[in-house]
C-alpha cells in the first residue's frame, strides 16, 4: 500500500476517474444528474490517495482554510469525504489514512490550530482523539453545484468533530466556517 499526498490541481484526468468511481461506489445515494464527479461540494485543496498496485482503494480531500470560532480566527485541517473502497473496509485502510492526516498536521502544528470533520459516524474518529461539538455553525449551502443561500443553525443530523494540534483549546460557541460546508 502507497498513500500519496498530492495538490488537487496536480491530479491527471486518469486519477479524476478513479476518484469519481470510488466516490460512487462509497456514496451510491449522491446523483450528480448522471455525470460522475471526483468531488462532491467543492474541490479540496489538497488529498490523500491510498493506492494498491496502481488501483485507487481510498482517498480523504483535505480543506485548509480559516474558519471563525466565536469571532477569533482559527487554521483548520477540514476532512472531505474519508472514502474506502467497500471490498476494502473494516481492514484498517481509513485508520492509516487518518493516522498520515494527523501526522501530516502535526508536522505543521505551527501553522494549524485545529482538524475538523463532520460524520455520521463518530466512534471511529473519537478512537484517534477528536472530540464531538455542537456550536451554532454559519457556512454557505452548496447544491448541484451552486451556492443557494447561506445556513445558520444547530446541527442535529450529523456530528461536528474535531481535534485539536497547536494545543489551542476550542470553545463551543459558535462557528462560522467561511465557506462551505465539508
């Protein structure tokens, strides 16, 4: 196994492809009107690709960007769409690829306060030390590829998490993520 991290704009089209089958193969409920994508909001600014003997079997978009944690800006590491290939999971796969994530971060603790993410499955991310959180959260609503208004409110549906690399507390309160949602 091969993880790679890599800047999105260096991704060739053959890598795109892999990417887009893999999202669909993980998330078959998501329709993009028939066309794949290897993205589902928004491009990530960066990613991890676990690759087995050429063939694409994981990949994690990485957001890095500044977000306003009850109006004091914070860097943030934001996870974008953790994906396992299915006839790969339960194999240890998306640890390894956290662990680089977090190792990646830690390396550069001076320039991230924090990692973020947001699950429906929280259990498998407190195991790596993040923390759940339930601040008032402001980003901007993206749909079928366009921003439509901008949401402000409690989150109920999903578990907001994160992890903390400079030693910088978090204070829930509220969050406003200048830009879209992960």
């Amino acid at each position: 196994m091969d993880i790679r991290f890599v800047c999105e704009f260096e991704l060739e089209e053959s890598m795109k492809r892999q990417i887009a089958e893999l999202l669909a193969a993980c998330f078959p409920e998501i329709d993009y009107d028939g066309r794949p994508r290897h993205y589902f909001k928004q491009l990530p600014h960066y990613r991890l690709l676990l690759i087995n003997d050429s063939k694409l079997i994981g990949q994690m978009g990485i957001d890095y960007r500044v977000m306003s944690l009850n109006k004091k800006p914070v860097t943030v590491l934001g996870v974008a769409d953790l994906t396992i290939h299915p006839g790969y999971q339960g194999k240890g796969y998306g640890t390894q690829l956290m662990q680089k994530f977090i190792d990646l971060a830690t390396s550069h603790s001076y320039n991230i306060d924090f990692l973020f993410l947001v699950t429906d499955k929280p259990g498998f991310y407190q195991r790596l030390g993040f923390v759940k959180t339930s601040p008032a959260v402001t980003w901007m609503k993206i749909h079928k590829g366009e921003t439509h208004s901008i949401g402000n409110e409690r989150i109920n549906d999903s578990y907001l998490m994160y992890k903390s690399i400079s030693g910088k507390p978090w204070e829930d309160g509220s969050l406003d993520m200048m830009g879209y949602w992960y």
